[in-house]
C-alpha cells in the first residue's frame, strides 16, 4: 500500500487502510466517498457509527461548508469520518480547512465592507430619527411646562 506521499502510478496518494489509494489532488469530500463506497457504507451508516448528521457528513462530501458555523466542526466531523473509513486523519483535516477557509473567507471579507457601507449610508437617517425624536421629547416638555 502507498503511504503518505509516496507515488502510485504517478499520482501522489494518501495512506489509507480500508480504501483503495485516493488521488491527493481530489477534494477530501471525495476521498471520504470513495473509502465509504469502499467499506460498502452508506452514509446512514456511517452517520449511525459516528453519530455525526448525516447533512453534515453530505456537506464534507460536497465540500458545502456553509452548514458549518465554524472550520472548528467541519475539520472535526472530517477528522471522524476519515477515521471510520480508515483516512489519513491529519491529511482529511487540513485539506476541509484549507477548502473551509477557501469557500468562507471571500465572503467574510466581502461582508465587512458591505456592512460598513451599509451602515455608512443609514447613519443619517438613524440620526435625523433621533433629532426628530429629541426634538419632540423637547417640545413635549415645553408645552407641559407652559401648560402645568
């Protein structure tokens, strides 16, 4: 069996102990997919074995992260599936953060910025809101005292 970078009919492959050799450059959802398909395991039973959702286990197979709220979730549901599928843990896990960090940080980058802009462009109306409500509460107050 090839280890961790050693090379198989040209391909550089990753060590696994179940599965037949998986192409490095795939993503890793496809090389948990092909060591499931491999055992003979659906994704119901690995979702039973590792008691991860099997929505979860779908969006690390499709490399759709945006299920996650954070990389800490999809590195550690990958890191457990690699293990039922017999994966090399610590190659499963860098690869779904790096394609974390691929698919989410365009977005969160771009969302300051619009953010910031949107925010920008209500600061007057949230301001003349404010004034107008000052200004009520004033003349409120004035015609009381005239009044009372």
């Amino acid at each position: 069996m090839a280890g961790h970078g050693e090379e198989y009919g040209g391909a550089d492959l990753v060590s696994i102990d179940v599965a037949p050799p998986v192409r490095r450059e795939s993503f890793p959802g496809a090389a948990l997919q092909s060591a499931r398909e491999a055992m003979g395991e659906s994704l119901r039973d690995v979702s039973r074995h590792t008691r991860i959702p099997e929505r979860h286990l779908e969006a690390i197979e499709r490399a759709d992260y945006r299920v996650f709220h954070a990389a800490l979730y999809a590195v550690g549901f990958a890191r457990t599936y690699a293990r039922h599928v017999g994966l090399t843990e610590p190659w499963i896990a860098e690869a779904v953060r790096a394609h974390y960090l691929a698919e989410r940080l365009p977005e969160r980058d771009a969302a300051p910025g619009l953010e910031s802009s949107a925010i920008q462009s209500a600061v007057p109306a949230i301001l003349a809101a404010v004034l107008s409500i000052c200004a009520v509460l004033i003349l409120v107050g004035w015609l009381l005292r005239m009044w009372g």
